[in-house]
C-alpha cells in the first residue's frame, strides 16, 4: 500500500482535521434532522465567500503553522496567538455554516 499525498496545503490539512474531529466529538449526535447537525447562521455581513478569502489571507501568512505549534502546547507569540485564534474562530464558523458541504 503507497501513501497518497493530499494536495491543498495547510488549510485543506486544517479543515479536515476540524471536520473529523467534528464527527468524531459527536457533532452528528446533535441533531438537526436527518443528514447531522443543522447550518449555524453567520453573522451579518458575513458569506462563506468572505470567511474563505480571510482564511486563505492567513493561510498565506503562514498561520496554519502557527496553529499546530499552539495546539502542540509550543510556545508562540501574541501576535501569532491572536492569528491561530482567529483562524480557529474562522474554520469553526465555516464548518458551523456547513460552508463545506
């Protein structure tokens, strides 16, 4: 068996990994009807265009990296603190809005 390369970089890396930890934390079991959990509204103003382009910004600015060492418990600085957590924040409410499906 070869190991396949999944190509997309840091960002489609980052959004499966939110997506299996999703279903793997019992997002499923939460209702919605049939299908899992029901689409979170996004906030005024806000498309799942727009929280792409912002994504893609930070994924460009190396952030994605920054989430990992944070995540890993390394220690990072308070700018690239406030880039993870707003990525974080991002990724959520993309996947909350089901912007992936």
């Amino acid at each position: 068996m070869t190991a396949r390369v999944v190509r997309g970089g840091p960002f489609r890396l980052a959004l499966l990994s939110a997506a299996m930890a999703a279903a793997l934390t019992g997002g499923c079991a939460s209702g919605g009807g049939p299908g899992g959990p029901s689409k979170k509204a996004l906030a005024n103003g806000e498309s799942c265009g727009s929280i792409k382009q912002q994504l893609n910004k930070l994924d460009a600015r190396g952030v994605p990296a920054s989430v990992q060492a944070q995540a890993a418990g390394k220690k990072i600085s308070g700018q690239q603190k406030a880039d993870a957590d707003l990525y974080n924040q991002l990724l959520n409410d993309y996947l909350g809005a089901r912007c992936h499906v």
